[in-house]
C-alpha cells in the first residue's frame, strides 16, 4: 500500500461512519502509524474522529446506536483483540474503537487502517498530525 491508499482506507471508513450513524459536527486528524515500537515499517493509517452527542441522548446510548447502525451497513463487531468501552466494529482490514467518556458531550472513534504500508518513515514528518476535518466530511 502506498502512503495515499493507507491513509485514504481510514478515511474512507470515517466517511462511512459519518454517513451511515448520522453523524453530526465531526472532526477529526491522523496520520501514518508505525506499526511497531521500532519505528520502521510496516506503517498504516490512523485517525482519531469525534462527533457530537445529540442533545438528551447519553454517549453509552449513542456509541450503541452507531454501532448498530455500522453492523447493519456491513461491519461486524468480531474481533479478537481490544474492545474499547463504547466497543470495537471491524470491516474489511479497517478496525474502529468507538469511545465514551463520562462527562464529554462528543464521542470518539479512533481508526486503524492495515498494516500493509511499507515505506520507511523513520524521521520525517508523515508520522505527524494532519487535521482531515475537511476530509471526512467530504463525499470523495
């Protein structure tokens, strides 16, 4: 996978969050993440994404909601490794921790892409954040 293709994977997949749940005022950034704690490859894509809660709707209820809305687009919540408070949906090599945090008026997803890229990045700037705002609340 090249650079693009990774990080076009995970925001493909914030799109398709934002689209099928409804999601409103989302925001969001990422970058290319090493996939080990060496710093070489392989590297994927990364984000972390947040949207609003709606008004009177608690984030337990609503990461409930957006997950059943992603199942019934095609993901599926069986995975074999982290589940995240708000749970863990996967589709297609793309993994996505839905999150909620007592207090926060936002819910959070973080997104991971495939370990598939393998460019070597050590010490350039493709590992720092990018805002994709822009990005994942465009249709292309």
């Amino acid at each position: 996978m090249t650079d693009e293709e990774s990080m076009a994977q995970v925001i493909n997949a914030g799109r398709q969050l934002r689209k099928a749940a409804g999601l409103q005022d989302v925001q969001g950034g990422g970058y290319l993440e090493f996939c080990n704690d060496m710093g070489s490859p392989l590297n994927k894509g990364y984000i972390e994404m947040s949207a609003s809660l709606p008004s009177g709707v608690s984030g337990h209820d609503y990461a409930e909601q957006v997950k059943a809305a992603m199942l019934a687009s095609g993901w599926s919540d069986k995975l074999p490794s982290q589940h995240m408070y708000g749970g863990t949906i996967n589709r297609n090599g793309v993994a996505v921790n839905i999150e909620y945090y007592q207090g926060e008026n936002r819910l959070r997803f973080k997104i991971y892409g495939e370990c598939r890229n393998v460019t070597n990045h050590y010490g350039d700037s493709k590992n720092n954040g990018t805002n994709l705002t822009k990005e994942l609340n465009s249709d292309s």
